[in-house]
C-alpha cells in the first residue's frame, strides 16, 4: 500500500530529477477527495478536448506535447502532502495547478496558493457552499477560481494561462471557442425553423 511518505519522496524526487520541461505535466489537478472527481472530471474532459494527454508516469511522457496529472491532496488530511505537492510545483514543470475542494472548510485551493506561489492556481468550489471559502483569499495572496462545479471553466482558464506561451495551445483554444459557438448556432436555427414542437420531436 502506497503511503503519504511515500507520495512525498516521489515528489521529492521528481522535483530534483531536473527533467526537460516539454516532459513533464503542464497543469496539475488535485483534488480534496475522490468523492470530488465526478465534479472534477469535467477539467479532465475540457483539457482532452484541448489534445492534452493525462501523464501517469513522470519519467515517461506521453507523445502528445502538453500534459496533465492528477492527484487527491487533503488539506485536512494530509497537509504534509499538501505542502509537498505545492513546494515542488515549480520544480517538477508544473505551469498551473486546477484545485477542487468541497465542504465549508474548502481549503486545499488556497493553501496550495498560498505555498505553490507563484504558480497560478484556479480553484473549483465542488459545491455550492465552497464557494466562500475558495475564493476568501487575503490581499497578496491571489487565487482565480471558478463558480461551483465548474471545472470544465478551470481547466480552459488553466489553458489560457498556457497560450500566453504557446501558441498552438491558443489556436485549439479558438477552435473549441469555434465548435461551442456552431453547435450552439444549430440548436438557434433548429428551435427557430422547426417551432418548439418539432425541435422536441427531432
């Protein structure tokens, strides 16, 4: 059984591996608990849709050019790791990190922010009463976070972060933009031609 320790020295050495930057995860998803993935799968499916590969192996990448990784981080669980994950961001070639959270106490988003600075962080409220702790970060201590359970938004926030320096991450950013906008022009023209009675019908 893998332990907190354990998690810790693979970060750890990840970090002090100094491996190519083009290799490693570009944007890291974590999570509070695995009850948090049916909202935080949306992140995954926005960044597949965006032609990144989820990388499970830190010392063997997949082939496509930008990735992903994932983790479940407690805050209140497991600070230690916490901390750990943040600290080493940098170091292991992380560009920006999607932190979901639930509870009242949602506070693996802000501290990750706080420790991983100056990496962004983009934090997802998994419900609605996270909102408020998500987002109440001091003055100095910045966090961008999306609306609850919107981690489909966070990970193309994540995304655009990432075009500012590639630019062909900009261009499948515009060509999504582009598909969203075409579906949502079929669905005008179709309720519009077809009266509501055939648009239900179709």
């Amino acid at each position: 059984m893998t332990t907190v320790d354990d998690l810790i020295d693979r970060l750890e050495a990840e970090a002090a591996a100094d491996a190519d930057p083009a290799t490693t995860p570009d944007v890291g998803i974590i999570m509070g608990s695995d009850s948090d993935l049916p909202v935080m799968e949306d992140a995954y499916e926005a960044l597949d849709d965006l032609g990144f590969a989820e990388q499970t192996d830190f010392g063997e990448a997949p082939d496509a050019r930008f990735t992903y990784e994932s983790y479940v981080v407690s805050a209140h669980r497991t600070p230690e790791l916490m901390y750990a994950y943040g600290e080493t961001a940098t170091d292991r070639g992380l560009d920006v990190i999607v932190a979901g959270a639930g509870g009242k106490s949602a506070d693996l988003p802000n501290m990750t922010a706080s420790v991983a600075y100056p990496v962004p962080v983009i934090g997802v409220p998994v419900q609605e009463k996270s909102v408020d702790s998500v987002i109440g970060m001091p003055t100095g201590a910045p966090i961008v976070a999306v609306d609850a359970g919107k981690s489909y938004n966070a990970a193309l926030s994540a995304a655009q972060v990432l075009a500012r320096e590639h630019d062909e991450i900009e261009e499948r950013l515009v060509d999504l933009h582009d598909e969203q906008t075409a579906g949502v022009a079929d669905v005008s023209a179709a309720l519009h031609d077809l009266g509501i009675d055939g648009f239900r019908e179709r």
